[in-house]
C-alpha cells in the first residue's frame, strides 16, 4: 500500500472518530440537568444570549426551600457551543450583602433577567424584573445591571418604573383625557372596561408604568426592545430602548389590554415578529398563548394556544410557563421554546421544559418530545 494511501485511510478514521465523539446528546424536558460540576443549572426564569458563536444562558439563581424563590445569590450564567453542555461561569450579577437599602439587597425578587449585546458601546446589558425586598409584589419595577464582559461581573445601575409622563404611542386623546374612580372594582364589568380603556397607565403616569415579568428583544436593524406585564399584569407593553439600551427612548405600546399575559418571549422568522406567552396563574401552569405582528410596535394578533398533544398538556404548557426562545446557531428559521416548569416548594429544584418549534399554517406550535436532540432540525 502506498503511503498515500496509508495517510487517507488514517485521516478517514481519525474522522470517524472525531464524528463518534460528536455525537448529539439529548434534550430531556423536565430531568436534571448536570453542569459541567454535575450540579443541576440553576439559571430560571432564563434568557439567552448568542455571543462568539457561543450561548450564554442568565437566569435566577434560586436555592433550597420556599424562601429559594427570593433572590440570595444573584443571577447565573452558563455557556454553552452545543446547547448540551453547559459550563458555569459563575454568578453574573450579585446580590448585595450589606446594605439592607439597596435596591438588589439579598432577599429581594429578581427574576427573568436577559442580557442583550450593544454594539456601538461594546458593553452587555441585563435588564430583570426587581421586586425590593419585603414588598411582595408591590413595586413592579424593572432594574439595569452592565458589564465589559459577557460573563460579568455586571455592575447594578438603576431600577425604575418606565415612561413616566409619557403616554402609550396606541393611546388616543379620549384616553388620555379620561377620569377614573380608582376605587372601583376592577373585576366587574365596568372595572374590566376602565381596566381597558388605560386606568392603569393614568394611575402610574406620573411615576411610570409597572413592570413585572419580562423579555428583551434585539431587531435586525440593532434597535432593542423591553417587553413586560404591565398594569397590574393585566397589559403587556413593549418600550423601545435607547440607542444604548440602557433607558428608555418613551416610545411604548400597549398590548392586549387586561387579557392578563405573563412571560412573554419573542423571536422574528420571515421578518415577522412571534410573542409567546402565558396567562396569570402564579407558579402553577396554564394555557400558553401566542401572537404575531408585523411590526413589533403592533398591531398584534392573537394565534391561540400554542402547544399541541394531550388535554393536559396543552392546557398547562407540559407542566411550564414560557421563558424564552432560543434561535439555534447555524440552524436559520429554527427556534427552541424555552419554559420553566416551577418547583416553587424547593425553588432550586426548578426544571426546564426546553421543546422544537414546528410550524402549522404559519403557526408557531410545540409538542412534546420526552427527549430529542439538535438533529431534529435537520428532519
Ligand atoms: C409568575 C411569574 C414568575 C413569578 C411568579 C411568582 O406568574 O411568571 O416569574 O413572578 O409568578 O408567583
């Protein structure tokens, strides 16, 4: 045998090899999912970002028991190239220990943090949902944490309630001259409509607008977006950032008024924009939802529940609440739907629901698979 020969029969093994080793490993919904220490992730409530070629995952770093639920760490990161193998890179943001005023002090709510990438300043921007500490749910504020490094340490900026003194752009002249008994229920049918017609956004005029649950969003053209459950959680609005992404440019939309959705996560596929979604029930599951538009600013329409198999399974999200979609790299037009399935009882036991999207008359849909791999994409 020639030695030329000796050498592509030794290259082709050594690919073969290589094509062993590269074996896809498989997406279990609802397992623990060891790190690269074999510890579970403990990043909930997650946002993703693609960076280098690589996935970053931030989410809530959550610990044992009910009392796990309150931010005592901060929020996680974890890197990936494979989605499978995830290595910690440690706590991005970090709650603070010795001031009992700060607004992320230790104990405090924070959750459902994203980071988006600027790049005309070079720096990664996190925004979350902050609740201060021993306030329940009352403060409904969103906060800004920023790093030089995608992995952090990200330094806490602000917390705030947005656009305040400044009205919806789907907001018409009536509205905005309206007046309201705020006493009211807001329950009944006369309550409901006030609700509607925007009592909320002129109750939190002057001191900004609630914002609970949330996502963020980069478009093509590099303009970012916040999008958050606001008005008691009765109405999602979605803010354009400033050209930093670190304020708000006062251009904001209402949508959906007081049909109650939480956990919006959004992706764009043949330059439409898809929201997916989940109605008010807490921790417990419920019926996902989902909508599209044309222009992110709306008009949105509603497309239904989203998920696709048994009565359970539909009617609960297979056992989680919508968090984010991942757009796979490499994979263009292919989206991974990400959930939470809470553990609220032990918060750090919190598992991830992680499914395809397919497409059905133009609909996003999910179905479950109780384990898959990133071949799907190739079917
Ligand atoms: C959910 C929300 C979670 C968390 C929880 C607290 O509806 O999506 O992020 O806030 O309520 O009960």
């Amino acid at each position: 045998m020639s030695k030329k020969l000796y050498i592509c029969i030794f290259a082709l093994l050594s690919l073969m090899a290589c094509g062993a080793e590269q074996e896809l490993k498989s997406i279990i919904p609802g397992e623990i999912w060891p790190d690269n220490n074999g510890e579970h992730i403990n990043a909930h409530g997650g946002g993703f970002l693609v960076y280098n070629d690589t996935y970053y995952w931030f989410g809530e770093h959550k610990t044992a028991g009910k009392a796990g639920n309150r931010a005592n760490v901060g929020v996680s990161c974890y890197s990936s190239k494979n989605l499978t193998d995830w290595t910690n890179e440690g706590i991005a943001l970090r709650v603070v220990e010795d001031n009992p005023q700060h607004d992320i002090t230790i104990g405090c709510v924070l959750e459902r943090p994203k980071v988006i990438y600027n790049e005309k300043t070079g720096k990664f921007v996190m925004w979350f949902h902050l609740e201060l500490k021993d306030q329940g749910y009352a403060a409904a504020r969103t906060a800004l944490a920023v790093a030089d490094k995608v992995t952090g340490p990200y330094t806490f900026v602000k917390s705030l309630r947005p656009n305040a003194g400044q009205w919806p752009l789907n907001f018409t002249e009536e509205q905005k001259n309206a007046t309201y008994d705020y006493s009211i229920n807001r329950w009944n049918n006369e309550g409901r409509a006030a609700v509607i017609n925007g009592m909320f956004v002129m109750r939190d005029f002057e001191g900004g607008q609630m914002s609970r649950d949330m996502t963020l969003f980069v478009d093509d053209d590099g303009k970012a977006y916040h999008i958050a459950s606001a008005e008691d959680n009765g109405t999602i609005h979605i803010r354009e950032l400033t050209d930093d992404y670190q304020d708000f440019t006062g251009r904001y939309v209402r949508v959906f008024p007081d049909k109650r959705n939480e956990a919006p996560a959004i992706f764009k596929h043949n330059n439409k924009y898809y929201m997916f979604s989940s109605g008010c029930t807490g921790w417990k599951p419920n019926p996902g939802r989902s909508a599209v538009a044309d222009d992110i600013m709306g008009e949105w329409t509603e497309l239904g529940n989203f998920c696709r198999g048994t009565d359970k399974e539909v009617k609960t999200t297979f056992g989680s609440q919508s968090t984010y979609v991942i757009p796979v790299i490499g994979e263009e037009g292919q989206f991974i739907y990400c959930g939470d399935r809470w553990r609220p009882n032990n918060a750090i036991d919190g598992r991830y629901i992680w499914l395809p999207i397919t497409w059905e008359d133009e609909k996003p849909v999910v179905k479950w698979y109780s384990q898959w791999d990133l071949s799907f994409f190739e079917k």
